[in-house]
C-alpha cells in the first residue's frame, strides 16, 4: 500500500531537462541557488529535478545504479530544496541507461540513501508487461526505505491510471510527452487529461498534465499565436 506524501497542493519546482536535455550538475546548482535567490522557494517551488542520464551506462558488479555524485543531492538539500530523481519501470529508462525493472529494493535503497523527495518512473522498455504488475513493486520498495517519497508515475496515461493508480503513487502523468504548441495540445493531451479527471479514483492524488513541465518555454510562445 502507498506511503502517502501530506500533499497541499501539487510540487512545484523546475524541470530543466527540456532546455538541456542532460542533467548536467552545474545546471542543477544554479537552479537551487536561482530559486532561493529571486524568492521562488518562498511561494513553493522547492523541487529540483534531475531526469534520464544522470546514472552510469551500466550497473557495477554488485548490480547497482552507481551515483554521479552525492555531494551533488547534499547541495540541494542544504538550500532547503527538495531533490528529484528519475528512474524507469523497464529494463532500460527513455536514453539506455539502466532501468529499475527487477531492481527496485536496490534502488529504491539507494535513492533513500540520497534523500530522495521524489521518484518520477518512467515507462520505456516495459517488455509488454502491464503497467498495473510493473508499477506497484516500486511502490513497495519505498515504502520498506521508510522514507516518504513522492512517487510519480510516468505511464503516459496508457493503461488509464486515473483508474487505478491512486493505490500505488502519489501522483501519476497523463500524457505522453507533447512540445509546446497549440497545435500538439489541442491534437488528444487536453481531451485526455480532463477526460482523466472524471476517474480520479484517489483523494489527495495529483495527476501531471505534461504542459505543466513545460510551462516555461509555453509562456514564450503564446503572444507569438496568439497573434498569428
């Protein structure tokens, strides 16, 4: 059963992953010092989150994820931030790194080792097991950490987990990944996360709407189309 996070309102924080695409370290700290600076940790921005490629290639021979440094999370942390992490539900994550199918005791182990204040477990190289069998291990794996950790899912709304996922995360996407366009939106993701909303079957559950993560770039474009 999910450990659950005492959610006032969905966690905000920034997501760089779409203006770099690599989770550089440098980039993680001048996130943390950006959002203690110019005050949006005072109205609850306090998550930085780290996405794929911030693990080795591979596991070491003891089958663990080894860490790029965690030196890097204690920096997070001291600046009274909350840290991110990504892993995958599948053999390999989104970008051939090692995923945590099969492995999630291990690494579940090691993110709390971290302090780790949220997971977001993405959903590549499933090998076509159902979401609903590969999802909940996970969740069982964090809870044995005894850490609480704000468990995402990152199912892409396939197996409708408005339905279902409430029981085994705290929050769960509804959408696969989209770019900041109208054009993209208004194709299927809006039609499918309010459609999602109708079959919250969890109180306190936060559904992740893609276009929320990438608000920063979206804000840029939205004069320019609208004047179109």
């Amino acid at each position: 059963m999910l450990r659950y996070v005492n959610i006032m309102r969905a966690p905000i924080g920034f997501f760089f992953f779409f203006f770099f695409h690599f989770p550089y370290e440098w980039v993680t700290i001048l996130v943390s010092d950006a959002l203690v600076s110019i005050g949006l940790v005072d109205l609850g921005y306090v998550y930085v989150n780290i996405d794929d490629c911030w693990s080795s290639i591979k596991r070491d021979t003891k089958w663990s994820i080894s860490p790029r440094s965690k030196a890097l999370a204690d920096y997070v942390h001291a600046k009274g931030l909350k840290l991110g992490i990504y892993s995958d539900a599948g053999i390999f994550t989104c970008q051939l790194r090692p995923g945590s199918l099969y492995h999630e005791n291990d690494d579940a182990e090691l993110f709390a080792s971290w302090g780790v204040d949220y997971l977001k477990y993405d959903n590549c190289y499933n090998l076509d097991i159902s979401s609903k069998k590969r999802y909940p291990p996970m969740c069982d794996a964090l809870n044995a950490t005894g850490r609480t950790i704000f468990y995402s899912l990152c199912e892409w709304g396939v197996d409708d987990p408005a339905l279902w996922a409430g029981k085994v995360g705290n929050g769960w996407r509804t959408t696969d990944d989209i770019n900041d366009s109208w054009a993209r939106i208004q194709k299927k993701e809006m039609g499918r996360f309010l459609v999602s909303l109708c079959n919250i079957k969890c109180r306190g559950c936060i559904q992740i709407l893609f276009l929320l993560a990438l608000f920063g770039l979206f804000e840029c474009n939205i004069i320019r189309q609208s004047q179109a």
